[in-house]
C-alpha cells in the first residue's frame, strides 16, 4: 500500500483500481466474497417481479371476466312468447322447477286398464326446446344458452309400469239352435295371450293373441229319418204311481218310449225305473230336482246332473248320458260348464201342454195334428195328475200306427237319422285329452 493511501479501521478513505492478472477488475481495500452478487444483479431482479405481478394480475382479470361470462352473468331466453333473465348455464330441469313450470298442470297417471290411479302422477308439463320436445329425463341435460326459445304446457297422461305374462285362453261356445237334439259337434281348445299387469294397480289386460282358441260347437238338429216314418214318445218328471200304468199300454201296444226321470222320483221308485229299462224303453235324465238349469253356478249345475246320473244309474244298472234340461233352459253357458257330462240334450217338436189338463181327446189331437217324420213328443208320467195321459195314449199310439208312423226311442231315431255321431247316439262320449271347457 502507498503511504499517501490513508486506511482507517471501520472505513475506506481511498479506493483505487488495478488490472487483475484476469482480466478483472479488483478495488483495492475491498475484495468480494466469492460468488457475492452484485449491485446491478440485483436492480434486475426488483424488475422482473413487478412485471410478474402486472402478469398476474391481468391473469385474474381474464379469469374473473371469463367466470362472469361462463357463469354468472344472465341471459335472455324466450318462454311461452315471453321474455325470461336465467343465470347462464342453468339447466333447464332447474329452470322449470324454480318457476313451477310455467303454471303447466301435470298428467294423470292411468293403469294398464286406462283408469286414473293418481290426477297428477303423470308427467309433470311437455317442453318444447328449440324446436326439440323432450322428455322429462331430458331436461336436466340442456343447459340454458341466450335466445332459446321454449314452450310449456300442460304434462301428458302416463300409464303405470306394468309386468308382462302369458296365460291360456278359454274356448268360447258357438250354440246353434233350430233342433230338437243338440250335442257337441267340435270340442274346444285353449290358446295363448299376452296381458299386461300393473305394478300399482294390479289390473290385468290383454295386449295380444299368440295361439287362437278352438271354439266349442254345439250342433242343434231335428232328426229326420229316412226309409219310413218315425217318431218318438218321451215322459218326463217320473216315476211316478202313473208309470206302471203307461209302462203296461206300451206293452200291450208293442212299442217302446224314451223315458226322463228326475234323480228325487228315481230314489223314490227306484223298482219302476228298473222295470221301464228291462221292458225295453230308454231311460234318460231330468236332472235331480228339476231346478232351472241356466240359474245355478257352475258347481250346482255339475253336481245337479251327476248326482242324477248316479241314481238312476244305480237303479237301472244302466249308464246314461242323455238328458233333457227342466223346462228345456239349456244355454251356451250350461253347454260350456258341462257338455263333458253329456251326450246330448233332447228338446220336443210336439208339446202335448198335458201339465194344463186339457183332457185326454185334447192331448192326443194335438199329437195327431202334428204328427211328422221325426218329430218327438212330449208327456209326463210325474210331477203331479197324469190320469189324461194315461187315458189319451192308447189313442195316441194307435192313431200314429194307423196314420204308418212306427213308434221308436230317441236314440233309434238318431241311428235312423245318420247325421248323428256314433258316440252320441250310444251315449258313450267322452272330452279329448285335448280339449277343454270353457272357464265360466
């Protein structure tokens, strides 16, 4: 160091520079430490973070800006010709809500069968968006844009959720009418539907047809027998105190009749309807109690019949299938319920009205008036005075001998006739294994 250079401890009092072996600048007194910064280092970095703070800033500002525009700011939209302000983005699901949806009254929920089950459990109004309707699980997708335009109105009605099965299809019974025989021609089938349950309700309703039933069809024919002329005499509601006597007279006379007890006269007189069978007439059924069939459910009418069945069957020791329906009331309903039980049902074509004792000459004109190939004539030899119809059958049967009419059973008069199935005429029918009943 010069001695002119003046160095105090605590202070420099002269600075001078040199040329370092380097290249460098040093100043004499002070050397730095190394990798110190210096003085102009750092004015840069004072700058720079000013700038970063003008930049983040403004970042902000763009951020705020786009969430106003994004998010916050309201926008016009058009609802039923009318103007409307919603926060943008808001979905219209959230728009309807927030106004109950316009004063738009809700659908009614309905059942599968059509019936209300609840007056606003449908839908709750029908939107129209831009042209666009949608559903109700639509709605909470579309977010509101400026200038849509929207129409509400009033909900649609929606029907229940339902469940969906497959069940059988009873035959119907197609009855023709006309005859004084009638038997089943065709035997029904099942088919198959498709039907719709609701889940609320529990309704049940077709929907569709799979598989068509069979029909069951009962034939109604007038025998008409050829080769000669026939015609048949049938008693009904016996045995009674009267049978003997008529049983005698067709004896005597060498004809046979078809005879139709009630199942009550047959436990009665139970001698009588075995005599009328070995004597070689036919016996049929009344049913039990004489009851007018179409009246009784279809348990009582079943059992009406067996049980009649089963009695003069006992009695006679002979099967019978055929009846007469009291009072000739044997409908779709009967056939459909029972016609497994049968053969076939046997009307009249000549009613001799002798249950309002006309005398004995009134009946057996009335026969003989009406006399015809195949007719079948109705008497009683039960259920209250058959004294005329004692008295007018010797005329009868030798007035329809003389007029060259022979004298035969129902079921003779069948065989003569040929249109009537086999198992018919003998009163050995029996349902397929295939068929079916009607379910009433």
């Amino acid at each position: 160091m010069a001695k002119h250079d003046t160095v105090k401890t605590g202070q420099v009092d002269n600075l001078h520079f040199s040329h370092s072996s380097h290249g460098a600048h040093a100043i004499h007194g002070i050397v730095p430490a190394h990798g110190a910064e210096r003085g102009p280092k750092r004015s840069r970095r004072g700058g720079g973070i000013g700038v970063a703070f003008v930049m983040a800033a403004a970042v902000a500002i763009v951020v705020v800006a786009g969430c106003w525009w994004f998010m916050w700011r309201d926008i016009d939209v058009t609802v039923n010709d009318g103007a409307q302000s919603v926060r943008v983005g808001t979905s219209l699901s959230d728009f309807l809500k927030d106004n109950k949806n316009f004063g738009a009254k809700p659908g009614r929920l309905l059942s599968v069968g059509g019936n209300v089950i609840s007056e606003t459990g449908g839908e709750a109004c029908a939107v129209n968006y831009d042209g666009d309707l949608l559903k109700g699980d639509q709605l909470p997708e579309r977010k509101l844009h400026d200038g849509d335009v929207i129409t509400v109105k009033n909900g649609s009605d929606v029907t229940e959720g339902h469940t969906e099965k497959r069940q059988t299809v009873a035959p119907a019974v197609q009855m023709k009418t006309g005859g004084a025989i009638q038997y089943v021609s065709q035997w029904g089938k099942t088919g198959k539907k498709t039907v719709w349950v609701g889940k609320r309700s529990g309704e049940t309703v077709d929907k569709k047809v799979d598989v068509e039933p069979m029909d069951m069809i009962v034939e109604s024919v007038n025998p008409s027998p050829k080769d000669g002329q026939y015609m048949a005499l049938t008693f009904d509601d016996g045995p009674s105190e009267y049978t003997p006597k008529i049983l005698a007279i067709l004896k005597e006379k060498g004809v046979h009749a078809t005879f139709y007890n009630l199942g009550n006269s047959a436990n009665k007189y139970p001698d009588y309807t075995k005599r009328l069978v070995e004597e070689g007439n036919e016996l049929a059924s009344h049913t039990m109690r004489h009851q007018n069939l179409p009246t009784l459910d279809r348990e009582s009418l079943r059992s009406e019949i067996t049980k009649a069945f089963d009695v003069v069957n006992k009695a006679s020791g002979k099967t019978v299938q055929m009846i007469r329906a009291p009072y000739g009331a044997f409908t779709a309903t009967e056939w459909g319920r029972c016609g497994d039980l049968i053969s076939c049902n046997v009307l009249w074509n000549i009613d001799t009205l002798d249950w309002k004792r006309p005398g004995a000459d009134a009946i057996k004109n009335n026969v003989l008036s009406h006399a015809k190939n195949g007719r079948i004539v109705l008497m009683h030899d039960g259920g209250g005075d058959r004294s005329q119809d004692v008295d007018a059958l010797p005329g009868i049967i030798d007035g329809l001998t003389q007029a060259g009419y022979k004298l035969v059973t129902v079921q003779e008069l069948m065989k003569l006739d040929g249109r009537f199935p086999e198992d018919v005429v003998k009163g050995t029918v029996a349902m397929p294994k295939d068929a079916a009943l009607p379910a009433n």
